[in-house]
C-alpha cells in the first residue's frame, strides 16, 4: 500500500506539518527514530515569535501554549557600562513572545495528531530514502507519493537531496554555548543579555521552576567539565550579579555544548522529496528563530503537498523555496547580527579591544535610538 506522505521526524516540523495534512485530508505517516518518551521528554527551545503562534492557533493547536504559555515583552542587556530594558512590545509592531517549552509544544502536537486518527510509528529509524520509497532500519519500508524531510540537521532526507545535486550555504560563527536547564526560577522577568570580556552569558525564563542559561565557551569544551559550582561562578561573573543582585540557583539539570552553526539549502525540496525545519536549514540560537520557521516552512509545506495530491497542482510545490526562503534569510540576517552583538572577542590584544568597543557602540545605538528599537523589535518578533 502507497500513502500519501511519509514524514521523517517527529519534531515541531514534522508534526505540524502531520496535523496539517490529516486536515486536509491526507493520508500519511510519521516515522520517528526515538521512543515517544524521548520525543516529550527533550527540553529545546521555547521562544514562539507571533506568526508561529498564530499559525497553530489557527490551526486549532494552539490551546495548550495559549493556556500556559507566558508572554514576553523585554529584554534586559548588561554590560560594563550598566543595564538597560528594552521592552520590544512597545516598539516595531509591538509584539511580544510566547514562551512555551518546546517538549510542551511537541506532547500536544503529538496528542493533537493521534485525536485526528494520525498514524505515527515510534522507534522506526529511517536508514534510506529515494524516490517515493521510504527503508528502515529495521528492513521494512513505507512507500509514499510524497516524502517529507523533517528528521532535523543531520538527517537522512537532507542527505538524500543533497546528493542529487542541492547546494548548501554555510557559516559558522566560530562561537560555543554551553546550554543550561538549572532547576531555579528566573532572575529577570524575561530575557537577559551579558556582554562580558570573559564571554556571552544569557538568561532565559521559561517556568516558575525551570530555566535556562547560556555561557558562551570555547570550541571544543566537555560539558562534564562544568560542576553545577563552576556554572553559577561563571555566570554570577558575566551577569554582574555584584551591581546587579544575586541570580536564584539550583540544581543544574541539563548541560549541552550547542555550536553557533547555520546553514540553508538553496532549494528545500524538488520531485517527491520535500524538506522542513532544521533538514532544510540550520539557524544559529542567538536569535531563538529554529523553531519557528519549522512551524512556518511546515505550514507553507502543507497546502502544496495537499494539492498535489488532491488534483496534480504543483504550483504551490514550485513556489515552496521562494515562499519560504526570503524569510528564512531574513531570519539569519538578524540572528547573524545578534551573533555580533553578543559575543565580543576574548582578551586583551588590540584587535579584542577594538571588538568589544563595536560591540559597545552598537548596543548604545539600540539603548538611544528609537528607530534602532523599532528595526530591533521587528527583526525580533518577525519571521
Ligand atoms: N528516522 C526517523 N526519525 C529521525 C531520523 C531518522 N533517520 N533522524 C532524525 N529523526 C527525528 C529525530 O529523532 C527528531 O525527533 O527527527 C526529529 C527532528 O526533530 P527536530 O530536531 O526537533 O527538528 P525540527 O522538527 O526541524 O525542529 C527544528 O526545533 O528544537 C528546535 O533547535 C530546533 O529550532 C529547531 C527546531
């Protein structure tokens, strides 16, 4: 038996995107390499720009996020020259963010998708894809008109198009996070930047009881060299908490080395292999952007993929790569700015002092200028 689409990955791409063609009316399939409780259980992002929001919601998979998620409207900056908020709400469009963690945002897809008789195949890694035929490892295959790309970066399906000829656009930032989930509430109402000579550090507020923190670190560096002790030094250091009063700590729960890497495919998809989310491009986090062009790019994927089937339009698959790759790169050409606004080089040589200056300057521009805040807040809130 043949189905209509075959989606690799049950992340926020392919889950949307499932939800969104039982819709319509499409058959299909998501096959998912990890057990369910590993798919619920991986804490990511958490940061929702108004258009993702606004797509699940119209869509009727908003209830949970709009039930408990909490609206964001500032961030903070600290620096050696004091701290200032930016409340972005009130500039741009004035718009705010949902926080909501992504793990939540994923269980109610994945209940959302089985409510609508969705069927979903756990612990089924996808080992190879061509033409409409889809092999696990297992040694079955499903056979489908359409295959769609959303098992993340290093998939599969971003292998298989790669090889028939799809180039790639690549940067890498140079620059390490060590990623943070630390069992303590936030220390500021929202977002929190710090611009340090000993590197980048971040506060994230995500619940009352959980959240996370970013410390930029070299390339390379083990995790487990980071003691829960050594973690709540640094960043009391970078984040100035002797001007600034105490962060509230607590037991570190997850510890990740994330490199600033991006890239994107110069076309998502061609034939009956199409690609969305992190398999059709990477974007760096220092903008907090992945998650929701998965949300958008599998949005847009749908209703092409829906047509195609329905009646042989490809129109919509055509215009899929200009219809999503303009905001894609949008959406890296703030997240590279941000990338430059956050991380000042290290040391003391020359060319380190004359980084960190520009790096000053530029945030004072956004700390005075009002046309400054409002390109900021739409670049922010934007996809
Ligand atoms: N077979 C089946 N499933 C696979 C395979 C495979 N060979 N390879 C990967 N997967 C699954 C992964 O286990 C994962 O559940 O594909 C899914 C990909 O999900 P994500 O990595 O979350 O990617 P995506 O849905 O594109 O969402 C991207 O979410 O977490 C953020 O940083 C991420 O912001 C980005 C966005």
């Amino acid at each position: 038996a043949q189905v209509g689409v075959a989606i690799v990955g049950a992340g926020p791409a392919g889950l949307v995107l499932g939800n969104l063609l039982l819709d319509r009316g499409v058959d299909c399939v998501v096959l998912e390499r990890r057990e369910r409780a590993a798919v619920v259980g991986r804490a990511r992002a958490g940061f929702l720009a108004p258009g993702a929001v606004e797509t699940l919601t119209r869509n009727g998979l908003g209830d949970g996020l709009l039930e408990r998620g909490r609206t964001h409207r500032t961030c903070r900056f600290r620096g050696e020259h004091g701290e200032f908020t930016l409340d972005y709400s009130r500039a741009g469009r004035r718009e705010a963010h949902t926080v909501y963690p992504q793990q939540d945002l994923v269980r109610d897809l994945l209940s959302a998708f089985v409510e609508r008789g969705g069927d979903i195949r756990f612990a089924a890694p996808v080992r190879e894809v061509t033409r409409g035929t889809v092999r696990l490892h297992d040694g079955g295959e499903v056979r489908a008109r359409y295959v769609a790309g959303c098992d993340g970066h290093r998939g599969v399906t971003r292998a298989a198009l790669t090889a028939r000829g799809t180039r790639t656009a690549r940067w890498d930032h140079g620059v390490t996070w060590l990623a943070v989930l630390a069992a303590a509430g936030p220390s500021m109402p929202a977002v929190g930047y710090a611009l340090h000579e000993r590197g980048f550090a971040g506060h994230m507020a995500r619940t009352d009881t959980v959240t996370r923190y970013y410390l930029q670190v070299p390339r390379g560096t083990d995790p487990a060299d980071w003691s829960d002790d050594r973690i709540w030094t640094e960043l009391a250091t970078r984040m100035r908490t002797a001007e600034h009063g105490p962060l509230r700590t607590g037991a570190v729960l997850e510890r990740a080395a994330v490199d600033l890497r991006c890239d994107v495919l110069e076309r998502p998809g061609a034939d009956r292999l199409w690609l969305a989310g992190d398999a059709a491009g990477l974007i760096s986090p220092s903008a907090a952007k992945g998650a929701n062009l998965a949300v958008v790019q599998a949005a847009t994927l749908a209703p092409a993929l829906a047509a195609a089937l329905a009646h042989g339009d490809s129109k919509g698959l055509d215009r899929y790569a200009d219809d999503c790759l303009p905001r894609v790169w949008r959406a890296h050409e703030f997240s590279h700015w941000m990338s430059g606004l956050l991380h000042g080089p290290v040391g003391h040589t020359p060319e380190a002092r004359y980084g960190r200056a520009l790096q000053y300057a530029r945030l004072e521009s956004l700390r005075t200028s009002r046309a400054h805040q409002d390109h900021f807040a739409e670049s922010y809130t934007g996809i």
